[in-house]
C-alpha cells in the first residue's frame, strides 16, 4: 500500500513536468505527422491520427518509459509503395486498401509481442540495418525534394527522382512559373531554418522546435497577405488538404485486396520495418533515461500493435516508436509515460482549435522538414563512421543501400544479411567450422564465489547469428553488478556484438555497475575502432598513430611532457567518472587528447557528446578539466 501511495505522489509531483514535455514534444509531432503523410501519398490527417491512437494506448498499456509513439520515418517508403501498387494509379483507393494492411500489421506486432519477439531487431547486423535506414532517407530526400521546389507532379522511382534533382532546379530558372517559385522560395527557406536552428543556442527559441517554427512563419506569411489585401500567391494545389469535418469525411479500411499477392507483401514489409524501427528507438531511448530504467519491449509491441490497429480503423498511419520525438520528451523533463498521453491530448487541441489555420500551410514547408528528416538518416557523417569500423561494415552497408534502392526494403535488408554472412565465411576461411560453432552453446556464466563478480566466458564464435545467447546471460545479471566478459576463447566477434555491448557497459555504468571486456587483446583487428571485427586471422600491421598527429596533438603531446603528464590521444570508452547531472540526458561518446598528471587526480581532455536523437541530434564536441578531490563542492546552483 505504501509502494503504491508514493509512487501516486510521484506521479502527482512529476505531473507539471510530463504536461509540458509533452506539449513541446507535440510542436514537432504535428509537422511531421502531416509531412510523413503527405510524403506516403495519404491524407495528411492520417499521420495525425497515428500519433494520436499511439500517445493514448502506449501510454496506458506500453512497456517504455519516456518513449513517444507516431508515424514512424522509416515506414514512409514502404507505405507509399504500397498505396501505389494497390491503388494502380488510384491514390485513395490504395490508401484503402493500405489502412488493410495497417491493421493486420498491427495484429502480427501484437502477436510478435505475445510470442516475446522483442529482440527481433537483434537478428539483423548492424550494418545492414543503417543501410536500410541510409537508403529510407535518401528515399524520403528525393521524393521530398521536388516537392519542396514547387513541383508537385514529378514521378518515378527513386533513382529517377534523385537524377530528375538538377533538372527540377534548372527548370526553376528556364520556366520561372511565379507560383512555383514562390513555393520554392518557401521551401528553400523552411530548410534553412532546420539548417541553421540548433546553431541558435538559445534556451528560450529552443522550447519551440524547429518544425513548429516553420508552421508558424508560413501560417504568419499567408495572414500577411490577408491583412494587406493581397491575394496569396499559393493556389490550393500547393497548400495542405484537411477536410472541414473529419468523421463525416471518415472512410473505413478496404480488406477486398486481402488475397493479393502485393497486400500480402506490403503487410510484411510494414510488419517488419514497423518492428525494428520501434526496437532500435526503444534501446536508443533507454540510453537516454535519466533514471536508467530498462523498457519492457515485448509489452511495448504488443501496445503498439494495438495503437496500429486502433489507428489504421480511424484511417491513420502505423504507430511506432519515434526517435525524434522521444528525445526531444526526454530532454524537456518527462519522467514517466504520461507525457505520450498529452502529447496527444495537445494534438487533439490544436485540430480542433487550429483546423482553419492548418490549412494554409504550404506543402513545400512540410517537404522542407522531410528533406532534412532524410539527409539526418544518411549524412555523410554516416558513411565516413560506417567506413571507420572496417572495410567489411562499408560493403554490408553500401550492399544494403543499393540493393533497396533499387528493388525494395525486404530484398535489402535480406540481402544485407547475405553479404554478412559471406563475409563472415570468407574472413574465417572455413565454412563448415563456422556454421558447427555457430550451433553449439558457446557462453558460460557463474557468479565468482570469492568477490561475487560475475563471470561470463564466450567460446568460438559470436556474431548476429548468436549474439541473443550472450543476451540472454547478461539479461539475468542485475545491472548495478559487476561483470568480467573473458573474450579470451573466442575467435571471432562481429561488429553487431561489440556495438551491443557498448549499450549494455553503457546501461551498467548509471546503475552503478561495471561491464569489463578481457580477451580482445590477442585477437587482431583491422581498424582502430573500438567496435571493429576482432578475428585470430593475421592482418597487415596498422602504422604507429603518432605518424598521424595533427598540429594540435603535436602541442598536446609537447606540452605533456613540459608537465611530467601522460598524454593519451586515442579514444577512450571509459567514461564511468564522468557521472554528473548535465550528462544524465546527454551521451557521452568518447574522450580522446587525455592529459593525464602523474597521480591520476587531474586531467585534460578532449569529449565528443550528442544532445538527443535523429533530427533533434546535435553532436557537441568541447575540452574540459576533471579534477578529484578530497571534498565534495559546495552546489552552484
């Protein structure tokens, strides 16, 4: 009784802070809810919709914490595609029959969450999966683009659409068109401010995001020319379409396309992108937790394949979890899941309340967000990272991206998977030794009797293919003890693993525990990355690192020595000492430059950290001092 009384005034005090984490995570919810639909060939309402039936049921039933459930990035592709097969050439008729297939997506995620296929997302490598998403953005990009230029009208796949770009613009000062210029105009500057918004490091814009911003000046735009007598120079045809009374205008799901072979497809593909975008948000959210709790994924699928469900009867989207949107929860103060409920409680508000003003929105801005949306999922920053782990993640990624550029998601990602696996083959030069290890149990774990560390020793081979039986031993172990992960027997550990386990070191550390990995040492590997394929195959040796200092490690390196200190210029993982508040909300991905004094008690580093998730990301790198003291400070604040 007393566990449930405080955890009612919890609740009650937290209150105030999930109100308004939630209004501000429902400013960017509202764009892009709009833009993913439009961008997917549906009504705009219907992206909307999914958030709304999403912030409700996952709020009540979800297994997550602070996550955010909408229309998800990722699905973008896969429902424009198939609202154009089904539909052959009939855009509403294929929504339709596409709100069909939404709904069964949604049962089949709630069977996966009953079936306890949480870690579905764990089968895929790592590599292939940000390909996926890397091929996904350029996708939403190129479609987007046009859009977002005043023309509306331009088809064709995405190859031909990322070809038509320069052609597009050149026609913009071969045919100037007022009407479409202007549009442009709008487009252009809309991606300016999701360009340049986070360079404005003031707290007080900041509470307004972005997306919201560009809503509010082209809202604030067209009532210029309204107050001035002017006629707006964007006819309809440029502007969003929401219909004056939406249940009137409501229309159910159409399930006569259930036996066709294209229905049968697009169920599976929603399916399967639907559950490993809303798996990878959830881990990637769960870092972000300043309380460190752990989600319970399989309750939260089966949540979101009810929201789905709920959704696409109303004539909405999929739900999922959202990256975006549940950092942007996380860094306003949210504690608990309440504030996915008024997120859309707020949404419901600003439809009812803003309807007439929704509609001057001009669909080049909404494209703008998307444009943005998509380059954040293959920046280059993307493929230089992917590249620095090791030649083979480039060719799984590049092979991945490709591949679904030209053909579809499912054929992408399943032939990123293939690649993997040959590669994994060639790199140990025996196919039959690796598929034999790839069975056998090959992870042993027991709590040291001495210290009571736990011991976990992996033998053979681990990669995708098994990393879930290291999970599963790691997942017993209380996370605020320490643990010893002898590598030492093994010999070969893919990169999927050690990115894994980055997460789970990552998680033990803000309970208090400790993960320490022994064994890599002795097995070589092909890039200085920390994540790289470890493998007892000889390579060619890498040269010292000092042979590529810059100037400034030059000086760093010099000055250390002027100082009787160590200086340390490879990166460091290590960030356990690091525990204040201002990180609770921000990770931490690495120190490197380290000038370290001869008793340890002071240092000089350099650190690379990110402030939230996918478009709200901003990655912060800044130097700073870590001094230890016998006292603890008095509080500034």
């Amino acid at each position: 009784m007393d566990n449930k009384t405080n955890h009612t005034r919890h609740f009650i005090q937290a209150l105030p802070k999930n109100i308004f984490s939630g209004f501000v995570v429902s400013l960017i919810a509202l764009p892009l809810g709009l833009g993913l639909a439009l961008a997917s060939e549906a009504p705009p309402i219907s992206g909307v919709i999914a958030a709304i039936a999403g912030g409700v049921v996952v709020s009540i039933l979800g297994g997550s914490n602070v996550t955010i459930a909408g229309p998800g990035n990722g699905l973008v592709i896969v429902l424009l595609g198939a609202i154009t097969t089904l539909g052959a050439g009939d855009v509403y008729q294929g929504y339709l029959y596409t709100l069909a297939a939404i709904i069964i997506s949604g049962l089949l995620l709630l069977l996966l969450g009953f079936l306890k296929m949480g870690r579905l997302a764990d089968f895929f490598p790592a590599s292939a999966i940000q390909g996926m998403l890397a091929a996904i953005g350029i996708g939403i990009l190129a479609k987007q683009f046009h859009v977002m230029i005043g023309k509306n009208n331009t088809r064709g796949s995405i190859v031909d659409l990322l070809i038509q770009i320069p052609n597009g613009l050149l026609d913009l000062a071969r045919n100037p068109d007022p009407e479409i210029l202007f549009a442009a105009g709008i487009g252009i500057m809309s991606l300016l401010v999701m360009i340049f918004y986070a360079k404005i490091r003031n707290a007080y814009f900041q509470l307004v995001p972005a997306p919201m911003w560009i809503l509010i000046l082209t809202i604030v735009l067209s009532y210029v020319y309204t107050f001035a007598n002017t006629p707006y120079p964007l006819g309809d045809q440029f502007l969003i379409a929401l219909p004056d009374n939406i249940i009137s205008s409501w229309r159910g799901p159409d399930f006569s396309a259930w036996n066709q072979k294209e229905f049968f497809l697009a169920v599976i593909a929603i399916t399967l992108i639907a559950s490993i975008e809303s798996l990878l948000s959830i881990k990637a959210i769960d870092k972000l937790d300043p309380m460190s709790r752990r989600s319970n994924v399989n309750k939260d699928l089966k949540a979101l394949g009810l929201a789905t469900v709920v959704s696409g009867m109303l004539g909405g989207l999929n739900v999922v979890t959202v990256i975006a949107r549940s950092s942007v929860n996380v860094n306003n103060g949210a504690t608990n899941r309440s504030s996915n409920f008024f997120h859309a409680l707020f949404l419901i508000l600003f439809i009812l309340l803003f309807q007439s003003q929704l509609k001057r929105i001009p669909l080049a801005a909404l494209a703008a967000i998307l444009v943005y949306t998509g380059y954040k999922l293959a920046t280059p920053q993307t493929f230089k990272r992917i590249a620095q782990v090791g030649w083979e993640q480039l060719v799984i990624f590049m092979a991945t991206l490709l591949t679904t550029l030209f053909t579809n998601l499912i054929t992408g990602i399943g032939f990123g998977i293939l690649v993997t696996f040959i590669l994994h083959v060639f790199l140990n030069r025996n196919l039959g030794l690796f598929l034999n290890h790839l069975r056998k149990p090959n992870i042993l774990l027991y709590q040291e009797t001495d210290v009571g560390n736990y011991y976990v020793s992996v033998k053979h081979f681990c990669s995708f293919l098994n990393f879930y039986k290291l999970k599963n031993k790691l997942d017993v172990i209380p996370e605020n003890e320490d643990v010893v992960l002898d590598f030492s027997m093994c010999q070969f550990v893919d990169h999927t693993v050690l990115e894994g386990l980055g997460h789970y070191m990552g998680t033990f550390q803000k309970k208090g525990g400790n993960v320490e990995i022994i064994g890599l040492d002795i097995l070589e590997t092909g890039s200085l990355h920390p994540f790289a394929i470890r493998k007892t195959l000889p390579l060619s040796s890498l040269k010292p690192i000092e042979r590529y200092f810059t100037k400034r490690q030059e000086g760093l390196k010099a000055a250390s020595e002027g100082f009787g200190w160590t200086y340390i210029p490879e990166r460091s993982f290590k960030k356990d000492y690091l525990n204040f508040v201002f990180f609770h909300t921000r990770e931490i991905r690495y120190t490197y430059n380290q000038l370290v004094s001869e008793d340890k008690e002071c240092r000089v580093l350099d650190m690379e950290f990110s402030e939230g998730e996918f478009i709200a990301k901003e990655v912060v790198k800044t130097s700073a001092m870590h001094m230890e003291l016998d006292a603890p400070l008095p509080s500034f604040t």
